[in-house]
C-alpha cells in the first residue's frame, strides 16, 4: 500500500489504538489467513508505524492469538446486561447477541473455528479450551443455575459440548446456507434448554440412582 493511500493517522488514547488494530487484523486474517497476511499490511491499514504492532502485542503470532481469543470468548458484559424474567428469554437474548457478533465478523470467525486453526496450535487449542470453560460459566449465568453443585462438572462438560454443536451450526449458516438467521437462532435456543431441563436432570437422576429425573431443574425458574 502506497504512502498516499494509507488512512491518516490519529491522535488516540493507548486503548482505542490497540482496539483499533484488532479491528484492523480481525479483517484482515479474516479475509485471508494467517500465513497471507504481514504485520506491515496491518500497520498500514491500521495507519500506524510496524513498531507499534509489536509494542502494543508483541508481533504477529501474538496478534493474531489475540485475534482468535476475542473472536471465541464470551465477554461478562453480554450476560450482565441480560434481561430479568424466563431463562427462555435470558438465553434467547443472549444467543441472538452472539449471533450478532459473528454475523459482524463472518470471516474472522469461520477463521478462528477453520481447519488452519483448530487442533493444530497448542496455543490455539489452549484458548479453545479456555473459551469453552468460560462459555460453560456464562450459559449457567444465563441460565440462573450459578449456584448448582450436584453434577455441576457433568453439566459444564455437556455445556462445552453444546459449543462444538454451535460452532458447527455457525457453519451450517454461513458456509453452507442450510440454516437462515432465525433458524439457528431457534435450533439453538431449543437445544441449550432442552439439555438444562431435560438432559442434564436425567444424567442427574443416572447419577443419582433415581429410577426417574427431576421434575423440575433450576431454568425453569
């Protein structure tokens, strides 16, 4: 990129210029790939100095884990900020959040989730994992069922689980086009409720000797 057609820069506070070249490599890794995409393509779209790529994250291995870790973890302002009432709607709120957010960042997404990505870096791996623990916390906050201890680690693995099914199902949308927008929205919401209040109480009852589950689970609430 030429000198003339970089973006002018800006006088920003340390935060917002770190942000801002997120923002700038989560397009760009997303539009290409890893092994495409140069420190020196970010700065210029960035409109800032390469240096500054490292001082703010070390260089481009660093940035683009950074990438993937704010493309895949759940932030706590987006369950803080749900609504009071039936756990159906917390969740519905909540999922359709998500939604949004891949939505914005199509390619960015499908290239934290691709093959390029999963299962082939320890280090992505390890932020996979630490996403789909985090995930778990914030579906039991959603869901009001913080305060559950019996089976609290079967029901946060089947949770873990529930984010493979939806990253798989992000895939059926927006790779495939077998699902529309309100259709993943539905299939999600159905399936994270019917595991709360169905599944996870029967895997309780197995676990428990009871000859039948619950009658009731905490998302009923």
């Amino acid at each position: 990129m030429s000198t003339s057609t970089r973006p002018p820069r800006r006088r920003l506070e340390p935060a917002e210029r770190r942000a801002e070249i997120l923002a700038v490599a989560r397009r760009l890794f997303g539009a290409g790939s890893y092994a495409s995409v140069s420190t020196s393509d970010i700065a210029a779209a960035a409109g800032v100095a390469r240096p500054l790529i490292n001082h703010y994250f070390g260089g481009k291995r660093e940035l683009y884990l950074e990438v993937v870790r704010q493309m895949m973890i759940v932030p706590a302002p987006v369950v803080d900020a749900l609504p009071e009432g039936p756990v159906r709607r917390r969740l519905e709120v909540g999922i359709e959040r998500w939604i949004d957010v891949v939505d914005r960042n199509r390619d960015a997404w499908l290239t934290a989730i691709g093959p390029e990505s999963a299962g082939r870096d320890p280090e992505i791996e390890r932020i996979m994992l630490e996403a789909d623990d985090i995930a778990a916390d914030r579906v039991l906050a959603a869901a009001l069922m913080t305060d559950v201890t019996e089976g609290r680690e079967q029901l946060r693995a089947m949770i873990r689980s529930y984010g493979g099914m939806l990253r798989a199902a992000s895939r059926e949308w927006l790779i495939r086009g077998t699902l529309k927008r309100d259709e993943l929205l539905t299939f999600l919401v159905d399936s994270i409720l019917h595991l709360i209040e169905v599944t996870y109480p029967a895997v309780l009852a197995e676990r428990t000797g009871a000859r039948t589950p619950p009658e009731s689970s905490p998302s009923t609430v």
